[in-house]
C-alpha cells in the first residue's frame, strides 16, 4: 500500500497507478479478493438493516401484543403458536430461516382475514395479476407483489401460509401469478397441495421448477365443464377442476380467458392446500386458502439425512433418532409418538410422557388413574376387577366389579365355614357350620369346635361353696350363741343339766317336774291371783288328779350364773324335804321358764 506522504502529493493518481503496475499478479488478486469481500460484508449488512426496518420496534403495537409461553422465548404470536425450530428472535430460532416477524401490518393494500398480528414469513417472494371487467366491457389488470405471507399453521413438517392473495386471473386475455422461495432456504412448495381452475370454461396451467429454476412440473386443468364439476370444498360451490403437483422451488400459475360474452365472471386459477380452504359467498375466486411448505433441517453439505446426522450427537437437532424423519436433503424432528407430547427438538421442548392422569382421562369415578411412560391406566380398587373405564365413554368397558371371594374362599373363609357373597355390595360373610364356632376367616379366628366349659362347674360349685360357707357359719354362730344363752339360761339349763343334779339329790324323789303347759292349764293360764308379794304372785290351781295347788311364779329369774342355778336347784331339794305342819309342801316346780314357778 502506498504511504501517506505519497497520498498528499499533487502526483499521487500517477504514482498510484505506478504502484498498481509494479504489483505483483498474486498481490493483485489478494487485493481484489479483500475488496470483494468487504463489498459482500456491506451488502449483507444493508439487507439486515432492512429486514430490520421491516421488523416492529420492541415498543411497537405488534411487540406488545406478543405472548409468551413461560420460557424465555416468545412462543405465540395473535393465535398462532411458534415451536422450534422457528422463533421470533435469531436466539430462539434455528436459523435466520426461520426468524418469524410478528406484525401488525402486511403492506399496502393488502389485508388478511386473520386476526391481527400475524407472524410472517420473509424468505418467499410472490406477485399476482388480478383482473377487473367494467360494464362497459373493459377489462383492466393489477400486478402487484405481495411482500409480506402469513403463517396461519407451524406442523412438525410444513407451514401454512395464507396466499388469498395470490391467485391469476383470466377474462380475455392470458395473465399469471408466481409464487417462489428463496433458493438456499429449507422451503418447498409441498406435492400436498393442488392447482385448481374455478369458473364454467376456464382453463389454467402451473408450472414448477427448481433452486436453479429447471422445470421439474406442468400441470394444465380445463377448459371446465359447465355441468356437475361443482366442488362445494375447493371451489366455493362453482365449477372447477382440481390437479396435482409435484414439488418445487417456485411456481408459476397461468389462466387463460373465457367468453365473457357468455359469461358474466371471470375465471383464475391457483395453488391451495385442500384442507385450508374456508368458503365465502362471494362468487367466483371467493374464499380463503393457503398454501403447505415443507422445511426440513440442514446442517452442512455432507448430512442429507437422519442417519448421517445422528453420526455427530452435538449436532444433531432431534432428541433421539426415533423422532427423525428424512425430507428433501436434510430432515425433521417430531414428536407422534401417543402419549407423548412436544415438537421433539433437543431446543425445544423435545418428547416429553404426557401425565394423563393430571389432565381429562376416561377413568371411571371409583378408580385410580395411574400414569405410565407413553399411557395411563385406570385401577379399580383393592376387591374389584375390570379395566377402570368409565362406561359412559366406552360401551364395551366393564368399570370396576367386585370380586366374588367365595369362588376362592380358602383364602377369606375357613374351610368349616359357609362362603355367602353380595356382588352389588361387596359383602362377604363367613358362617361357621357343624357345632363350630367363631368369624369363620382364615385371618380372624376361624372355626373351633364347640367343647364342654367347666365355667359353669366352677361358677356352681364356687356359689354352692360360698352357700354352704354362709350356712355353715350361720348355724355355728346359731350354735355358739345358742351354746352361749343356755349357759346363762337356768331354765334350759336345768332341763338339760340340773335335771340331772336334782335326781341325783337325795331328795329327788319329793319334787316333782311340772311343765309349764301343765301350770297352764291348772292356774286356767293363770287367771285366779291369790295374792302378791316383794318375791312373787300367787295363782289358784287344781292339777289333773283334782289336788288344790297354789303356783308361785317369782319376779325374778334365775341368777345369770351357773353357781346361782346350782343353788337354786339344792333350795328346790331343801325345800322338797321339809315337812312341818305350818309349812305349806313343796310338790314340784317348773323348769321350762327364765322365771322359777313353785
């Protein structure tokens, strides 16, 4: 490179070109190659500041009304959702080809029936030639290039862009539309959708080609029929025919004019995904459509498909090889597997078990959801049988059932007991049989055989012991004290014991034992009172053998002690011996009472 001073010089284009000339070859291309390349580096960066331009502010209405789906990315843009591998931001996408911008507007003059923002796809380029009869019979033609597509639909393996707008149409004269995708990005227009004509006979064709613009497709539809060719799906209930496709790079569609003079309307003709078609009544050309592309994963020139790419784990997209599928020189990830849920990208959310059980189920009220890897199962309660569905849902499910024991009653019942069973209730009961007793369960006491209890023996004999104890010592008691007032009793005394001491008296035999019924009945129970003293009373009485006798019944009894009974017995004696003139004879006595009769 020349130096400053050579610069400032008034000769310094001659000595530039002086120094040009003195360069050698290989100098000179290195040169040329650093100016290409800061050229390109410049371009690159003027395509990126208008993308950006393109792109809403992080202020703007369109950003505002982002939505997020809890991750760091935003995952939602209006009502489309946003899985990997596209994002919204290049640090949330793949690649720079599948950055969506999320907008609020879709340039001039176009509109979109979907609700506002829209996320929109840049990497396409499409134009559309649009004609209008007068009725004056003029026929006049919009060309317009459609700058901005609507994704309505993000699949593991295709978009959905909305091209209502794009479409050819036809009167008189031959008029076309284009659809293209930029060569290097991972689009294709997929074989699923058709080329259709719509209107009583008109008639169009679709060319196709590839990134390097070779024709790989032609298709032609029509002239169309006026009778029985109306498709209400496709076509908005109008005349039509439908062709299919081949895949391609870009498109271009043609349709051919009609007799307006016989025909009021004029025909066109595009490419549509049959599933997005939405009829409206609006005549012909009426209704939305969109179109299927399918994008796949690209990771250098030498991995076309998923089993070069699983050879190198660090780049390779999918979360396992199961979840690969190759497409068109490269492949996708994707997540079908039932029970499982997520776009299958290690970025994304992979392929994750759906916990079924924490979401609706077909369970039955009465049983447990129980989640497994990829299903779940419905698990009747302990005692019951059956899959656990709930029967409303499935007519052939047979819920939960109680299982009837006694048909294997050796493991609930005893084998001496009898095994009843209620199916609507549950309940199983267990009877002892044949002089057995007990729960009659294997795990409770079972069944015993019914022996002789002593208890009642015991009960009887302690009762009778206890009895015959309460008498025993009753009449020993009766006995002691009866023992006990005989001993201070002279009248029972003297019957028992001092009659032997009176007949053993010398003068036993002058005094004579009356009983007391005796003196009864001689003194008639001693009504005739003779007189009365300090000692005693005195009856009148006659005995049996009609002897006059006076009966003298004392005041006092006995003494209380033997010595005293004793006297009284050797007075009885004394008494009994004595024989005066002036004394009244003592004939007997009467023993039988406390209170001594003479």
């Amino acid at each position: 490179m020349p130096s400053e001073d050579e610069w400032d010089q008034n000769s310094g284009r001659w000595k530039l070109r002086m120094w040009w000339a003195n360069m050698t070859t290989n100098r000179r291309r290195r040169l040329v190659a650093l100016l290409a390349l800061s050229v390109l580096a410049f371009l690159a960066l003027q395509k990126f500041d208008k993308n950006a331009e393109k792109r809403p502010a992080t202020g703007s209405s369109a950003r505002l009304q982002l939505q997020s789906n809890g991750s760091d990315c935003l995952r939602v843009c209006g009502d489309v959702s946003i899985p990997y591998p596209f994002g919204l931001s290049p640090q949330c996408a793949f690649s720079s080809y599948f950055v969506l911008d999320c907008r609020t507007d879709l340039g001039p003059n176009l509109t979109s029936h979907l609700p506002s923002p829209w996320p929109v796809l840049t990497h396409i380029a499409a134009t559309s030639t649009l004609g209008q009869r007068f009725s004056d019979g003029t026929i006049t033609h919009r060309f317009f290039e459609v700058n901005f597509l609507p994704v309505t639909q993000i699949q593991s393996n295709f978009i959905l862009i909305d091209t209502t707008n794009i479409k050819a149409m036809g009167c008189l004269e031959q008029v076309n539309a284009s659809l293209s995708l930029d060569a290097q990005s991972p689009y294709w227009i997929s074989e699923q959708n058709v080329f259709i004509v719509v209107s009583c006979r008109a008639q169009g064709s679709a060319v196709g080609s590839d990134a390097s613009l070779s024709p790989v497709f032609s298709t032609t539809c029509g002239p169309v029929s006026c009778i029985n060719q109306k498709v209400m799906r496709y076509c908005n209930a109008y005349d039509c025919c439908i062709q299919t496709i081949g895949i391609a790079k870009a498109m271009v569609m043609t349709g051919e004019g009609i007799d307006f003079a016989l025909f009021t309307n004029c025909g066109y003709s595009t490419v549509l995904y049959p599933d997005s078609f939405v009829a409206r009544g609006e005549g012909v050309g009426g209704g939305y459509y969109g179109v299927a592309l399918w994008y796949n994963i690209q990771r250098g020139v030498d991995i076309h498909n998923c089993s070069e790419a699983a050879k190198d784990p660090e780049k390779f997209e999918c979360s396992t090889s199961e979840q690969c599928t190759d497409l068109m020189d490269g492949y996708y990830c994707h997540c079908d597997k039932e029970g499982y849920e997520g776009d299958g990208y290690k970025l994304g959310t992979g392929c994750k078990d759906i916990n079924e059980c924490e979401r609706s189920n077909n369970c039955s009220s009465i049983a447990t959801c129980v989640n497994i890897e990829g299903s779940y199962q419905c698990k009747c309660p302990d005692l019951m049988q059956g899959d656990g569905l709930d029967p409303q849902l499935y007519f052939l499910g047979n819920n939960c059932t109680w299982i009837d024991q006694c048909k294997n009653k050796t493991k609930v019942c005893s084998p001496d007991a009898e095994c009843t069973f209620d199916s609507s209730s549950g309940d199983l009961n267990c009877t002892c049989q044949g002089g057995t007793f007990g729960d009659g369960r294997v795990n409770g006491t079972g069944c015993t055989l019914k022996e002789t209890s002593n208890l009642p023996v015991i009960i009887g004999v302690s009762v009778g012991s206890v009895v015959a104890f309460i008498i025993i010592n009753s009449i020993l008691l009766w006995y002691f004290f009866r023992r006990r007032r005989l001993a201070f009793d002279p009248a029972i005394f003297s019957q028992q014991e001092l009659l032997n001491e009176i007949e053993n008296k010398e003068g036993a035999k002058y005094c004579k034992l009356f009983t007391y019924s005796e003196l009864r009945e001689a003194t008639k129970d001693f009504s005739v009172e003779l007189g009365s003293g300090g000692f005693g009373t005195v009856f009148e009485g006659t005995l049996r053998d009609g002897t006059k006798v006076a009966i003298k019944k004392a005041k006092h009894g006995m003494g209380e002690t033997r010595n005293e009974a004793k006297q009284f017995v050797n007075e009885i004696v004394i008494l009994s011996q004595l024989n005066h003139r002036n004394l009244v004879n003592l004939l007997g006595c009467c023993l039988e009472t406390r209170v001594p009769v003479l």
